[in-house]
C-alpha cells in the first residue's frame, strides 16, 4: 500500500468517525431536551412555589439559630442549599422533586419531596 492510498484511508476513517459523532450528538441533543420538557412541570413548581419559599424561610432561621451561613444557589432547575459542611439539593425529575442530602461533598441520602408536605421538617432534617 503506498503513501498516498494509506493517506486516503485515514481520512475516510476520520470522516465516517465524524459523522458517527454528529449523529451521537444530535441524539443527545434530542434526549436533553426531553428530559427538560418532563421536568419543567416540577421544575416551575420548585421555582414559583410556596414550598420553596417556606423551605428558604426556615433554613434561614436555623442557619441563624446555629450561627451558621446559609447559602441559597439555583444551578440551572436545581436548588442547592449550603450550610458549612452540609449541602441540600432539590432536584426536579420527570416523577417529581428529589432531596439530596450531602456532607463533605459526599451525598449521604437521597428521597422524594412532597410539595403538599412540611418545608421546616425538611430544613431541621437537613441542618439537624
């Protein structure tokens, strides 16, 4: 085989590698957004809800109680709530919101929140 036909060869084999990239890409592309239009139901409600406002509320005036900073972020749908060392992240899902509880940036346990349900039980069960 000379230079010229190995030379070849090679980029066949790096254009169809492109293409089988591409094609990938697009199909995650379409399967992110699917899982963004199944959680943007839960994803408004933890938003724009009275839960949330409550669950702020609360940890904030533990935190206080404690002496401890509570750091309130929204990274992109999730809602994450630090204090020291301890971290509570509330994930929408297709089925509904998640808790995820973490220390030392290891998640110790995770579960599903009611929205219906108590926002200070949930904080004292974060900050402890």
């Amino acid at each position: 085989m000379s230079f010229l036909d190995n030379l070849e060869s090679n980029l066949k084999s790096l254009e169809a590698r492109d293409e089988a990239q591409g094609r990938r890409t697009a199909e995650d592309r379409t399967a992110e957004r699917a899982r963004a239009l199944a959680i943007a139901p839960w994803a408004d409600k933890l938003r724009k809800g009275a839960f949330t406002e409550e669950l702020l509320r609360q940890a904030t005036r533990l935190g206080h109680a404690r002496r401890t900073k509570v750091r309130i972020s929204w990274i992109g749908a999730v809602l994450r709530l630090e204090a020291g060392e301890r971290r509570l992240e509330l994930r929408p899902t297709p089925e509904g919101i998640t808790a995820v509880f973490a220390e030392r940036q290891v998640e110790q346990k995770a579960g599903p929140v009611d929205l219906e349900g108590s926002a200070e039980a949930l904080a004292r069960e974060w900050i402890g």
